[in-house]
C-alpha cells in the first residue's frame, strides 16, 4: 500500500504580481483573505470572502509572543493554530469546490498567511494563486490608481438644493441602465448634518477609496457617468483629491423643485427621524453655533407638537438653502449655467422618467 498523503506532488506556488485590474481580479473564481476579521473588517479587496489564517485573538497572541521571545518560539505556537484553521476552512468553506476551482488569495504583506493556505490548497490540486505584497501592496495602488483614475471619466454632475431629488434621480438613472457614482451610497451617509443612516455605520476610509476605485474601474471611458455635486466629505469621508477636483470641474445638470416637492421627498428620506424624534432633536443640536439658542429650541419646540412639513420647511429655507447657494456656485463652475430640470413630482416614476430624459 502506498504511503503517500492524498495531495498532489509539490507544485510552484503561484503569483500574481500587483498593479491589479478589475477585469484580472474577476477571472478568478473567488478573492480569499487570510487576514484577521477585524483587519477584513477595515478593508478587503473588492468581494474577498474572509478565511482567517489566525483569528483576532490568535494573532495578537503570536504578535506578543513574537515580540517577547522571537520568530522561532512565534512560529512554533503558531503553526498548529494556522493548520487548524486552514483545516477547518477547507472542510467547511471549501469542501464542494471542483478541481477546476482557482482562488486568489492574500494577506498583509503576501507572506506567511496566505502562502500557508496557498500552498495546501495546491496540494490539493486547485490552481490557487497569492497574491505578491499582499493587501498592502493593492493599497498602494488603490492611492495611486486614485490620483490617475478620475482624469479618465466624463461626468455629468446632478446639482440641486437639498431635497431636490439629487440622490433619487441617482437611483434612476441607475436602474435605467446609466454608469452612476453614487458617493453617498458608498459612504453611507447622505452628506449633511443630519445625513447619517440608521443601522449603517460608515464604513473606513480605506474601504470608501476601495469602493471608489472599484466604481471607477468598471466604468465605460465613453459613456458619460452621473455623480452628485458633493463636497469634500461626506459624513466623516473624505473623497479622493483629484476625484472632487475632476468633478467640480465638469458640466453639470441642476434639478429645480418648488417646496411642497423638496419638503415631500425629505420627509420619505429620513422617515427614521419621523419615527424617531428624539434623535433629531440631538442632530439638530449640535447646529446651536450656526444658529443659536432661540432657533435651535423654536426648531425642537415644533418637534414636539409634532409639526413636521413647518419644521422641514424652515429647515430648508434658513439652514439648507443659504449654505447650498453658497457653496455650489463657488466649487461647481458649472452649475449656474447648467440647464434646469424641473422636478414636480416626487413619485419614483417621475424620476425614471426624468432618468430616461436625461440618457437620451
């Protein structure tokens, strides 16, 4: 009887050198990401499943290890940690992949982590690939790819007072089949003081510029892509220098509605504040600076009666509206001079219809 384990003989282990396009990544059958879940958690290659070489504790357990009584000792208690894993993962994660099966796997630095699950799914016969430097190396080029990537897209920037319909009509364009980069949605955040989204954390910086750069990746250089007018942040994220400076420099389309319309369409925007109005009494403090006691508490005062389309109204007419006519004539050449699309509607078919107006 052979004595032989059931993998295959030695085979060279593969390499996959960055700089990464999004066409290469996607002719692999999955991205794996053999860092901890908190790293995964901060930032991954676009659709990288996580299967961690060394959970959270694990690692900073062989880190302290490491540190305190060197490499070796490191290895040693943290090899059997690493094959449990990898164990578990090909058993349970893996188990059902064909022989045809070829992953691109990764971790910080392209070192220990990947090149041990690399090198026993080789053994095991599929044609798995590491990728060379790691994640860190794909950062590099993320940054890098964002100072050069907005210069190659047209866009056509959606201009409009807060609650004109910008973020709708985003919606429509993209459901009518037109390339959208939807900076707020990638942000999870609708950009203002009151912008954040309930039970959605924003996600980190890094992982906004993944997002970023993945958008701008995929995009046809022919057709002309719709973005919001949006200003140096959104929320806490900051987007990417030459990204906002390719944008403010472009021809925009401005959306125009009366104020029965704009108060309609923030009231369905933020009905968690409707259903919750403590939390936007708490927003609305922290504009006490702007505006001052006696306004802030008239605008509470409404709260608590309950008078929510006046409170909308005021908002816009004294907070939103002076800071939008301020800022966007000033960071967007264009919009002053753009043509007007009216919004009279704030029904979703009204918008797909402007959407298709606006492709055609």
């Amino acid at each position: 009887m052979s004595d032989e384990l059931p993998f295959h003989r030695e085979r060279p282990l593969g390499q996959v050198a960055p700089p990464l396009t999004l066409a290469e990544l996607r002719r692999f059958d999955a991205v794996i990401d053999a860092r901890s879940p908190s790293e995964y958690a901060e930032d991954h290659l676009p659709g990288a499943l996580n299967a961690p070489s060394l959970d959270d504790a694990e690692r900073a357990e062989i880190g302290t290890l490491y540190k305190q009584r060197g490499a070796f000792e490191a290895k040693r208690a943290g090899a059997p940690l690493v094959a449990r894993n990898i164990a578990r993962h090909l058993e349970e994660r893996f188990a059902a992949m064909p022989r045809t099966w070829k992953p691109l796997v990764y971790c910080w630095r392209g070192g220990g982590r990947s090149g041990s699950l690399v090198h026993v799914m080789r053994q095991v016969g599929w044609d798995a690939q590491r990728l060379e430097g790691g994640y860190k190396a794909f950062r590099r080029q993320v940054v890098a790819d964002l100072e050069a990537l907005p210069a190659r897209v047209r866009f056509t920037v959606v201009c409009g007072a807060t609650g004109s319909g910008k973020s709708r009509l985003l919606e429509a364009l993209a459901a009518e089949g037109a390339p959208v980069l939807d900076l707020e949605k990638l942000a999870a955040h609708r950009g203002s003081v009151l912008g954040e989204l309930p039970d959605a954390p924003q996600p980190s910086q890094k992982a906004f510029e993944t997002a970023i750069w993945t958008a701008l990746s995929g995009f046809d250089p022919a057709r002309a892509v719709f973005v919001e007018s949006e200003s140096k942040k959104v929320g806490n994220l900051r987007v990417p220098d030459a990204l906002i400076e390719r944008m403010r420099g472009s021809p925009c389309v401005r959306l125009e509605a009366d104020a029965s319309v704009r108060v309609a369409l923030l009231m369905d925007e933020y009905a968690h504040f409707v259903a919750d109005a403590d939390a936007l009494g708490a927003r609305l403090d922290l504009l006490r600076d702007l505006h001052g006691v006696e306004r802030i508490d008239a605008w509470k005062a409404m709260l608590a009666r309950g008078e929510w389309h006046p409170l909308v109204h005021d908002l816009l007419e004294s907070h939103y509206d002076p800071a939008y006519r301020k800022s966007l004539f000033r960071n967007y050449r264009e919009a002053q001079s753009a043509p007007a699309v009216v919004v009279s509607d704030p029904a979703p078919s009204a918008f797909r219809a402007l959407a298709r107006k606006l492709i055609g």
